[in-house]
C-alpha cells in the first residue's frame, strides 16, 4: 500500500468517524477522502502542487 491509498483511507476512515449518520457525514467523508487522496498522491510525488499553483521551476 502506497501513500496514496493510506492517505485515502485515513482520509475516508477519519471522515466518517468524525460525523455518522445521514447525507451530511457521507459528503463529508467524501471531501476529507479527497483531501486524503491528494495528500497521498502529493508524498508519492505524482502530483506537483507547484505546477498547479503556478509557482513553476522556470524562473
């Protein structure tokens, strides 16, 4: 298991232990398990923040 899976599951795991029940708490761990894929793909080094906030390498 990479990083990028641990920290969707931890994302997902920690989303729905914070708030049970009802549509609310599904669309939470929804976000926090994005927040955790993205994380993840961040310390996997598959995806560079730096090109997405347009702070590139080229200056």
């Amino acid at each position: 298991m990479n990083a990028t899976h641990t920290g969707l599951l931890a994302g997902l795991v920690l989303g729905a232990a914070a708030a049970i029940g009802g549509l609310g708490a599904f669309f939470l761990a929804l976000v926090v398990g994005a927040i955790g894929f993205v994380v993840g793909r961040v310390l996997d080094g598959e995806l560079d923040l730096n090109a997405l906030l347009g702070r590139g390498r080229d200056r």
